[in-house]
C-alpha cells in the first residue's frame, strides 16, 4: 500500500521534501473538502488526505527515528505513538462540537493547523 509508495518516492526525493509537499498538500485539501457540492468530489478529496497522510506518516516515523540517538529511539517513538494515539482519540469529538457549530468549520480548522 502507501508504504511502497513511501518507497518509491524517497528514491527520487529526500525525506524533508516529501513531508513539506505531503504537509502543503494535506493542508489544502482539508480546507478544500469543505467546498465541494457532490458527495464524489468529498470523498475523493478525503481519500486523497488518507492517501497523503499513509505517506507522509511512515517518512515522518523515519525522520523522527533518524534524528533520535540509539538510547533514545525506543522513547522517542513511543512518545510520538502515543502522542498520535491521543489525537486520534480526542479529534472526532472535537470535531463533533465544532461540527455543532458548522459542518464545515472541522475542515478549516484542520487546514489552519497545518
């Protein structure tokens, strides 16, 4: 899956590049999903986020191991799964109050974190 094309992209591109190209392309389509009229053009777009982020998630890992020193790598990632785990759990009932709100409004506010 997105771990061949992780692969593959890396053989043409340094890891920084994928991830600012995957962190400016995630950030676009977020706050473009909250547009689209038709219900194809909202879950292509939201496919192309899952797509983008099943990338950029292995590179980041990578990245984030790279720099750590051999002590600390095991830590480190830890940390970062956890800190991932911790988003995962508490973003879809954020986004719900926000939803609340507007329907729209989760997506803008994604795309102005990145």
């Amino acid at each position: 899956g997105s771990s061949n094309l992780s692969k593959n992209l890396l053989r043409y591109f340094s890891s920084w590049t994928v991830l600012n190209w995957s962190l400016i392309l995630f950030t676009v389509l977020c706050g473009v999903v909250a547009f689209p009229h038709h219900a194809f053009w909202i879950f292509a777009i939201l496919g192309a986020c899952v797509i983008i982020g099943g990338i950029a998630w292995p590179v980041c890992t990578g990245v984030i191991s790279g720099m750590a020193s051999k002590r600390m790598q095991g830590k480190i990632m830890g940390i970062t799964q956890s800190v991932q785990s911790l988003a995962m759990a508490l973003a879809p009932g954020l986004g719900g109050l926000v939803a609340h709100r507007a329907v729209k409004l989760p997506f803008l506010l994604a795309a102005s974190a990145g």
